[in-house]
C-alpha cells in the first residue's frame, strides 16, 4: 500500500469540526463510542461497528466518553475500485469476530512495532469485506416490488416498505442508485413483462395487468422507449 499515514490512534472529543480530505479514512473503534456523520448520513460507531470515510465526504464526529480509534489512511488505489465503490455505498461496516480481534492486535502490536502492526493492515482490510453485508433498505424494496409489481407502488407506499419518509427515499435514491423511485418501478415493472413475454404463454394484455400497467397500450408505449420493440415483435424475437 502506498499509504499517507498508514496507521494511528486517536481520541475524540464531544466537539468536533466538520471536514473533508482527499484520501480514503476508516475508523475502526478499539474502546468506546463515536457519533460519526459522513456525507449526511448519522451513525454511531462502537466495537462492533466501523466506518468508511470517502474521499471529498464531508464528516463530523463527536466522541461519547473515553474512546480509542484505530485510523486507516490510503489511496483509493490501494484497496481497490470494487472495495471502495462498496464501502462508499454502505459507509457503515459490521466489524466481525476475526477482525475485532486483528484490531486488538494492531492495538498490542503498535506499541512495540508499527511494523507489525502495519503488516496486519491487509488482513484488517479483508475480515472487513468479508463479512455478509445485510441487505439496504433500496434492496428490501426491490426485491418487495419484484415479486408484485401489479401493486399500486405510490412514492409514500414505497417509503412505507423501505421504512423512511418520501423525501427521504427520493435522498437515499439519488446517492445509491443515481435515478427516482419511479424509475426503479418503471425498470422492474418493465423487466417482469419481458420475462412473462419470453418465457410464457400469458397474453400481453394480461402481462401488463399484472405487471401494473394501466393498459396495453400504456405497455405498448413503455416498450417502446426501453426497447424499440412492441411486446409482440420482443416476444417473437425472444422465442425464436
């Protein structure tokens, strides 16, 4: 790793100063806790819970009681495009058994060589990431419409399954996926046609009912700007 500073300890206080830098940060508790904002999103961080600051994201904290964390500084290169572009996601990471106690080791090991203690920096890096990761709230109500998209999928019914308000699953869309709630509902509906339209026999006015389209028409039309196609020129190419 070609790092900035590799490794250090540090304490905070109840006030912090909201600030930015250019490099890869994560915050890894050893003792105590930490009410952490990254780029507007809250949390607290404790021993079983770290997390990822991104370059250019603006992050305040504020310690609660005696605290020591265990800082990683880096190049963005250094852990990877699909590492970081993950971490940058969730922000948030679930600290596993194994890499608690590489943290408790680096924490033993640096205050007799920060060599070693910097050698287990990779290992740190890889018990992180390889912890499961639990689904987000985008995720549960994809997977929520997927399996009835005929459903009347209004913005407030979507903040209702995602368990946020509107204004708040328009946010969380336009940082996570980069599109609206109802692009998303256009896509998967869109998605459970063509697959009905492949793999069976239903009528394409009965496809786009299920699907939630007011019509065959309204179908026709959505067909059209995302593929090209009318439903029945994509189901004769899609069997032939």
């Amino acid at each position: 790793m070609n790092a900035l500073h590799p490794l250090s300890f540090r304490s905070y206080g109840a006030d912090g100063v909201m600030h930015q830098h250019d490099h890869v940060q994560l915050v890894l508790p050893v003792v105590g806790r930490l009410e952490i904002e990254i780029g507007g999103r809250g949390g607290r961080l404790d021993t079983g819970r770290a997390a990822f600051v991104a370059p250019g994201a603006d992050h305040v904290q504020a310690g609660d009681g005696a605290n020591r964390f265990l800082i990683v500084e880096c190049e963005q290169a250094d852990l990877g495009e699909a590492a970081v572009e993950r971490m940058r996601r969730q922000v948030f990471l679930p600290i596993s058994p194994a890499a608690r106690r590489l943290i408790e080791f680096v924490d033993l090991s640096a205050s007799m060589s920060s060599t070693t203690a910097w050698r287990c920096t990779p290992l740190l890096l890889e018990a992180l990431l390889d912890v499961p990761q639990a689904p987000s709230r985008l995720e549960i109500l994809s997977r929520r419409i997927e399996l009835e998209p005929g459903l009347d999928w209004s913005v407030p019914a979507m903040a209702q399954v995602a368990g946020v308000s509107p204004s708040r699953l328009h946010a969380l869309f336009r940082a996570e996926l980069g599109r609206t709630p109802q692009q998303l509902l256009s896509e998967i509906r869109l998605r459970a046609v063509q697959d009905g339209l492949a793999r069976s026999t239903a009528s394409i006015a009965e496809l786009a009912f299920k699907a939630g389209y007011s019509d065959q028409s309204a179908l026709t039309r959505a067909m059209r700007r995302g593929t090209g196609l009318t439903p029945g020129a994509y189901r004769r190419r899609h069997r032939q």
